[in-house]
C-alpha cells in the first residue's frame, strides 16, 4: 500500500509538472512579434538603372551578337581567317536580307489567297510578281555565291561548304531542320 501511496503522489507529481510546463510555454510558442516593434535596417543601395536603349542602339547590339556568334561558329569549323569569317558573315547577311525581301512578297501572295475580295487578277499579279522576285533571288544567289568561291576555297574547306548548305544559304539544297534563312 505504501508502495501505491508513492507511485500515486509521484505520478501527480508528474503531471503537475507536465501541465505547467505547457501552461508556461503556450503563450511564447504562439507569440507573433510586435509589428511597431520590429528592427528597423536601413535598404540596400539600389543597383545603377542602365539607361534605356533606342531602338537603333538594341538591334546594334543585336546585330553585334548575331557576329560574334558567327564568329563562334566559323572558327568552330576551322575557318579563323578574319577576312575569310568578314566574307562568310557578308555573304550570309546578304542572304538574309534576301530571304527577308522574298518573305514578304510570298506573305503578300498568302493574305490575299485568304482574302475574298481580292479578285483572281490581283491574285495573278502579285504570283507574278513573287516568281520574278524568285527568278531574281537566283540570279542574285549565283553571284553572290561566285564572289564568295573567289574569297573562301570552299572546295578546300567542306566543313564550311556544309554549314552553309544546311543553314539553306548556299547550294539548291532544301533547308533542313527549319533553321535556315532561305525564302523560297
């Protein structure tokens, strides 16, 4: 019996002890900060606000980034002559611009196939008008493609032969993949 007396008194004991304990940490355990009391540090310095760039100034850099990574490119496949990366880089921009003028013409063609108003004589001038732009794209392609066999060999570099061939700028092969330039 006095065995039971102890073992009683002890577990009271302990359960007034358990209880206190939660009693005493409930509130801190649940105590959100003061915000009127909260530390106060001073904002970091702001970062220089770049100035804003024109529309000129940004296709600049553009165009400056289009070269570099051509650069990038050429020397990847062996041609590291800066003339020889000048003429490459020339002659693809060239194209570019010439697959830039054919897309418009043929953009021109498709808006008026899809527009009912425009009669079927307007639609054979402007198909005229695209297989001339087409016959003189050929025309300018073969020149520009001789002025480039008189800078590059490309018979000495077929590495550069075949980049420029699957980038669809050089040679009648179709574009592959979707990532040339050509407009035909």
């Amino acid at each position: 019996m006095k065995l039971q007396h102890s073992i009683s008194r002890f577990g009271v004991a302990a359960l007034a002890l358990a209880v206190a304990a939660s009693v005493a940490t409930a509130p801190a355990a649940h105590a959100q900060p003061d915000p009127n009391n909260a530390p106060k540090a001073t904002n970091p310095d702001n970062r220089p606000v770049r100035p804003r760039l024109t529309r000129e100034q940004r296709e600049a850099q553009r165009e400056e980034q289009r070269k570099r990574q051509m650069t990038r490119q050429l020397e990847r496949i062996g041609v590291t002559d800066e003339a020889q990366q000048d003429a490459v880089t020339n002659y693809i921009q060239g194209e570019t611009d010439a697959a830039d003028e054919l897309q418009t013409s043929s953009r021109a063609l498709t808006t008026a196939m899809r527009t009912e108003a425009v009669t079927d004589q307007q639609v054979a001038t402007l198909l005229n008008n695209y297989n001339v732009a087409i016959e003189d794209n050929r025309a300018r392609r073969k020149a520009a493609q001789k002025k480039l066999g008189e800078s590059v060999d490309l018979l000495k570099n077929p590495r550069l032969e075949a980049f420029l061939t699957l980038m669809g700028v050089y040679g009648d092969a179709p574009v592959q993949g979707g990532n040339g330039v050509r407009g035909r």
